[in-house]
C-alpha cells in the first residue's frame, strides 16, 4: 500500500508558497508614479492542474508529440478529470484511441485520477459490501438480476450469499427482472453506492427464498474465490478462480498450486473472467507457479518504459526529472534510504534504471507443479496483468482462451502522488520472449461462450468451465446443446455485457500496476 509521507503533502504547497513569493514582486520596469502590477499567486487547485499536466508530459507513454503548457493551458480547464480527459484525447504515436457509448470523443481508455483507493484495495483490504451482480443474459438479452460473485471474508459471504442466487427484491423493488437503464442506474446505486446497508430477497438454486440486510464493512481480501481438483476421464484438472492480482496473495497462490501439483493434477483451469489486473509483481509469481523449470534464465518478457524515461539516467540528455519529486517508499509506505540518488538521503522515482536492458524479466520456477496444458477463462474485463500471464505463457505451453476477447490492455503505470491525489497514466508496455505484445484490442478466445451467472463456481455445467473440461476430456469444446454453442447469438453482446459491468464496478481497479523497482547501480 502506497502511504503519502510527509514531503509528499506538503510538495505542491511548498510550490505555491514559491509561485506566491515570486508572483507579489513589484514590476521593475514600473515607472515613478504608476500602479505597479501584482500578479494573483495560484491557487492549490491550480498548482494541481498543472502537476498533472506537468507529469503526464514527461512520462506518459505517448508523450510524443505533447502540447507546451502554453498551448495546452491546464489551468482552463473545469476540472482535474476534464484536465486529464483531454490528455487521454490527444494525439500520439501509437496512441490507440476509441469512442464509447458513453463517451464519442475518440480517447485511450487507461489514464485515470484516484483518491488512493487503488493502493487499498491491491493490498487486500476492501470496505464493501463483498459482492457483485449482474443480469443473466446468456439465453436472452434481458435476463434476470443474479449474483454475480462473493468475496470470501466479506460480510455477503459471513450471510450466505453465493454465486448464481437470483435477486428477486431489492431495497424493497422487484421490478427488476429486466435489464433497462433505469433498472441498471437502480441497482448499481443499490449494490455498488455510498450507503452503509442493502437489502435483498433472493432464490437459491432449490427454489427457497431468504430474505438478508448487509451492511458494509472493511475486511481483508482473498482474491482467490474459488479452488478445487476435477477428475476427467483418467486426469485430475486443477481449477482456481483468481479475482485480482493483490500483493498479499503470492503465498495463497503458492500453496494453491502446490495442492494440485501433490494431487496429481496435469493440467490447469485458470478463471480470471472477472480480474481486471493488479500487481506486476504478483503476475510474475502466478506464471512462475506455471511455468515449467525448464525455462528458468530465459526471457520472461521485457518491460518498455516511455522513452524520455529511459532517457532519465543519461548526463547528456536528462528527461522526466520531474519524478526527482516522486520519493520512492517500500511496501509500508516508508521512505527507501539511497545515498547515490538525486536526493542523496532516500530514493525516488528518478533513481530508477528504465532502460529495456535493465528491464528484462526472467523466468524463475516457483514450486513444483507440471500442467501439459492452461485454460484460461476470460471475458470482456480481463485485463492488464491477467493478459500479461497469458501472454508470459503463449509461446512455451499449451494454451487455450476460453469465453469472451479480452479487455486489451498491455500498458502499465505507478501511482504519481499530486496533493491528495494519485494519478495513473501509462507509462509502460510489455512484449513476451517472442517481442508479441500490443494487445490492444484485446486477446481473441480460441472457443467463444458467454459467462453463466447461473451456477456457483466450480460447477462442472458451468458454461466456460464446461468447454474447458469438455476439451481436456475429448479434444473439442463441444457443449451438447446448439444453444451454447460458438454459433449462438443469443443473449447480450460482449460490447453491451462489458458496457453493464463497468456501469456496476465503476471503482473496481482495471490495471496493472509496477510495485518492483530496482535501484540504479551505484
């Protein structure tokens, strides 16, 4: 967890105490006997507009080209968000940019402002309710109003509540079997709000109702939602629903994987259908846990910086010193003590070698675990470092995409601190040992299926499990019934299913964030 220290508070304020020394000098060119021109200092707001602006000019990674600040006058602009829109807006090399629903101005979908929640909930703690929702639209573009997945821990999982229940009241409405706007705006205020408590009617699978008050409140996290060891046919397939790639879940990860490595398992089910990224470092561990020992030392993939930061270390051509105000602090928040930095005391951001050459991640088996073959399930938010692991593994195992395309997003970031701020924009792309990466619009499935709200985790008749297990017992992923089959047109469409969930999960973090730096070589 990112914690602000001291000099970080108090940075963009030591700045506008000089802007405010600097602006209230006289004129010297006044002549005897004029009103000599004051000029107004600028505000906080206003210092902060322009950090963000200032940061993003330096490291962005497609800063290239990027407007002078005269040109782009940050202060003008409303707000930080309609600040940071514009930046998102602006043409770059390489820059891939798209239009919404919501949104026609063509923009990348990446760069965002967050009050610090981001750093909370990739450590693992979490303050709400502990579920999510969702209409299930598999047999028909209206559906019914299910839940969608329970986070162990929480206070839904200590009420009973479990994947695939169908909603049939909610804060006292049970008008909610279709899948209007009105109905999606109600139940994302309800579930997904600022109020302390919902209240739900719902139907289990054997057609008994309960009705339940949940309140929400802060627990620990475990990303790890479900985890168990299938036989087919004469093999054990391991099976494990990942939800987010937190710091605190490398060990949960490894005693998983060891488990179906003692079973016997030879092959592997990883549902990530719902994890939109998380920390690279995490990633690093899951492919590791995967990866065969056989290709320890090699290149696991290299991690490509923006180029003026790759510029930062070099005496001819100093760029982005910007981040000389960036300390860099552990993983308690504190500072890290460097004496050959910038600074000379502790380290920060400009002390960080981000040449290719320096950046190269190399395989390093964790565990013992063997899998002939990888099933990934996926859906429209399976995102940044979810997608890193995939495509770590393409071009040395068996792999096999199952559900929806991907999100698309091969770039990465760290948190600039701004004031009380922190903001996200790509500074960073990854390329696997075969140098494939830019995933941009997302990585395409090898057999399509919509996602099943209908049944718990672990179901064998579970959609994309289903054409998972059906392709390690018979070689194909045939699902019995036409209507679940690749032909199907049934049901909503990735674009409006990927629509309604970020409608419902606007806070839930869709990324992947740098958390291991090295130092500069002395």
């Amino acid at each position: 967890m990112i914690i602000k220290t001291h000099f970080q508070k108090v940075l963009i304020l030591s700045f506008a105490l000089l802007a405010g020394f600097s602006s209230c000098k006289k004129d010297p060119k006044v002549q005897p006997g004029t009103t000599p021109i004051v000029t107004t200092p600028p505000t906080r707001a206003e210092l902060t507009k322009d950090s963000i602006f200032l940061y993003a000019k330096e490291t962005y990674y497609w800063n290239e080209p990027f407007p002078t600040y005269e040109a782009f006058k940050p202060r003008s602009y409303a707000t930080n968000k309609a600040l940071l829109d514009a930046i998102r807006a602006l043409p770059g090399t390489g820059k891939p940019l798209v239009t919404t629903a919501n949104d026609p101005v063509p923009r990348e979908k990446y760069s965002f402002l967050d009050d610090g929640s981001v750093s909370s909930q990739l450590s693992g703690v979490s303050g709400d309710y502990g579920f999510s929702v969702f209409y299930n639209t598999s047999e028909s573009p209206t559906g019914d109003l299910r839940i969608k997945y329970v986070s162990p821990n929480s206070p839904a999982a200590e009420k009973g509540l479990k994947r695939g229940y169908r909603i049939t009241k909610l804060n006292g409405r049970t008008d909610l079997t279709t899948a209007s706007d009105a109905n999606v705006t109600f139940v994302g205020n309800a579930v997904f709000g600022s109020a302390t408590s919902v209240e739900l009617t719902v139907q289990k699978p054997d057609g008994t109702s309960v009705d339940m008050t949940i309140s929400r409140g802060s627990y620990s996290n475990n990303p790890i939602y479900h985890s168990s060891i299938i036989t087919v046919g004469s093999k054990k397939v391991g099976y494990i629903v990942y939800n987010s790639f937190t710091t605190n879940s490398k060990d949960a990860l490894t005693t998983k994987i060891a488990e179906f490595a003692t079973a016997g398992a030879t092959e592997l089910v990883v549902d990530l259908r719902y994890n939109g990224g998380g920390s690279v470092a995490t990633a690093d561990v899951l492919t590791n846990l995967i990866a065969p020992a056989s290709l320890n030392g090699t290149t696991m993939y290299t991690t490509f910086w923006t180029k003026s930061m790759q510029n930062l270390r070099t005496a001819t051509e100093r760029k982005a010193s910007i981040l000389a105000n960036q300390p860099l602090t552990d993983e308690k928040g504190k500072l890290r003590p460097f004496t050959g930095g910038v600074n000379g005391v502790y380290a920060t951001y400009a002390d960080i070698d981000y040449s290719p050459a320096e950046n190269r991640t190399e395989f390093e088996k964790v565990g013992s675990a063997m899998f002939t073959k990888v099933y990934f399930l996926v859906l429209g938010g399976t995102a940044s470092a979810s997608e890193l692991v995939i495509n770590n593994l393409k071009p040395h195992l068996d792999v096999k995409l199952i559900g929806e395309k991907t999100f698309g997003k091969p770039v990465g970031f760290f948190a600039i601190n701004i004031d009380n701020i922190e903001l996200y924009v790509p500074q960073f792309e990854t390329k696997n040992s075969n140098n494939v990466g830019g995933y941009y619009n997302g990585m395409t499935v090898d057999f399509e299926v919509k996602d099943d709200v209908t049944k718990d985790f672990g179901d064998r008749t579970e959609k994309l499990l289903a054409a998972a297990l059906s392709f390690s017992e018979k070689g194909t992923f045939s699902l019995g019934k036409p209507n679940n089959s690749i032909s199907s047109t049934r049901g909503m469409s990735a674009e409006e299913a990927r629509a309604m969930t970020e409608e419902f999960e606007k806070d839930k973090f869709n990324g992947m964030k740098y958390d291991k730096f090295k130092l500069k070589k002395k």
